[in-house]
C-alpha cells in the first residue's frame, strides 16, 4: 500500500499546465528521495501511466492515466446535467463558470466555461481551499464536526497565515447561513473575484462545488451579490431537481 501511495503522489505532480517533468521536479513536488521517485517513475512507465523523452529527459503522463482520468470524469452525471445551465450563463455574463470537488485541501476543476474576456482555470487544475470561493463553499457547507476537522487541516497546511484565513472563513460561514454562497475577492489571486454555491450529491459522494469568477473591475463585490449570486443558486437548484429527476 506504501509503494501505491507514492505512485499516486507522483502522478498528482502532474498538473493541466505540466506536459513534461523532470525527474528532479517531481522529487522536489513529492518531497519523497531521489531513489524513491527513481523506482516508481520506473515502474509506473512500465505499466503505461508515465512515458518518458529521451530528448527532452523528461516525464509526461502517459496513456493509461489519460485512460483513467477520462473513464472517472465520463462516470460523473453532475457534468453532462450541469453543462447546458452552465455553458448559458457563461455566455450571459462576463463570468468563468467552474465545476469543482474537494481534494485534501485543494479543489480541483472538473469543468468550466468561459467567454473569450473571462478569466477561467483549466480542468484538472488544483487551487487552494482556503484562498478561494468555491474552497470556502465547501468548507461552509460541511457538517460541523467535519468542518472542524477540515479547518484544522487547512490550519496545519497554512500555520504562518493561518489568523488571516480563520477570519476568512469566519465571514464565509455568515456569508453561507445568510445567502447560500460564498465570496473570494481577490484573495487567491489579486485581480480576481469569485462567487460560490455548494450542492450535496445523494449518492453519498462528496459535495461539489459551483462558482464564477472574473475579473475584480468586472465583478464587483455588488454585481456578485445582486446579480451572480442569485443566478448561481438558481443554477444550483435547477441542478438539483433534474439530477433528482433522473
């Protein structure tokens, strides 16, 4: 179980924007020894998961992780119900509109539209949780004692800023008892603003999370509040019915 552990650890090296990677760089991202990373990297390029350059010298994901990454997103219905609403109101705001669900103290993007003038990050790309609207939804919707326990993972995860992001998250709770989502304003990222509105699945797997984003002199803490706020709940719940319909 060890020796799977830290295959999995450096195929999660691998990011949307990471073609190829040296073998030092998945070291240095695995915090694992050069031997160790030496073994795995071989083995998992035996099996097809990693492919290797011998021009560049260089790792990329090969085809049975492509594979597999495929297989798991084709398995998830919350894409093909949500894509339709998501896509329209894209096209209806200057907004990015994101799909994500919770990874340890990241979210990933599992999907996501924009318009040619939003901001947007890429599917499979990793941001962090405690920074960020849709990490905030999530940690806001959860039962109180998991709530807790999450916290204290972002704590250890972020101890020298760790003051600045309990507040955060202090306001984020109001936030999501009194209106259903949760705001990033620029945050993460310092010309960006972000909105967020979690939904539980019924089949017991994690919450995900939907969100807009875009850039701050668009959206406005105002504009997110009177005017995606409430399209992104309306989203949410028409979400809902038509996976319950199902």
């Amino acid at each position: 179980m060890t020796a799977l552990a830290r295959g999995l650890e450096v195929l999660r090296c691998f990011g949307p924007r990471d073609r190829w990677l040296a073998m030092q760089e998945m070291v240095r991202r695995t915090g694992l020894s050069k031997p160790t990373v030496a073994r795995v990297v071989f083995t998992l390029t035996q099996l097809g998961h990693l492919r290797y350059s011998a021009g560049l010298r260089k790792y990329a994901l090969g085809s049975a992780s492509v594979a597999l990454g495929y297989a798991a997103l084709a398995q998830q219905d919350i894409r093909r119900v949500a894509r339709p609403a998501m896509q329209a109101l894209s096209e209806q705001t200057t907004a990015a509109v994101h799909l994500s669900i919770p990874h340890r103290t990241s979210m990933i993007v599992i999907d996501t539209y924009r318009n040619s003038a939003s901001f947007a990050v890429d599917i499979g790309s990793r941001v962090p949780m405690a920074s960020t609207s849709m990490g905030r939804a999530y940690v806001s919707s959860l039962p109180t004692l998991e709530r807790t326990g999450m916290l204290e993972e972002l704590r250890a995860a972020s101890s020298e800023d760790w003051p600045q992001v309990r507040k955060a998250f202090e306001v984020a709770l109001r936030e999501f008892e009194e209106h259903g989502y949760c705001l990033g304003l620029g945050d993460w990222r310092r010309d960006v603003n972000g909105i967020a509105v979690p939904l539980a699945l019924d089949d017991g797997s994690d919450q995900v999370v939907f969100s807009c984003s875009g850039a701050a002199f668009q959206l406005s803490p105002a504009v997110l509040r009177q005017d995606l706020g409430p399209r992104l709940l309306t989203l949410v719940g028409n979400v809902r019915s038509a996976l319950t319909s199902d």
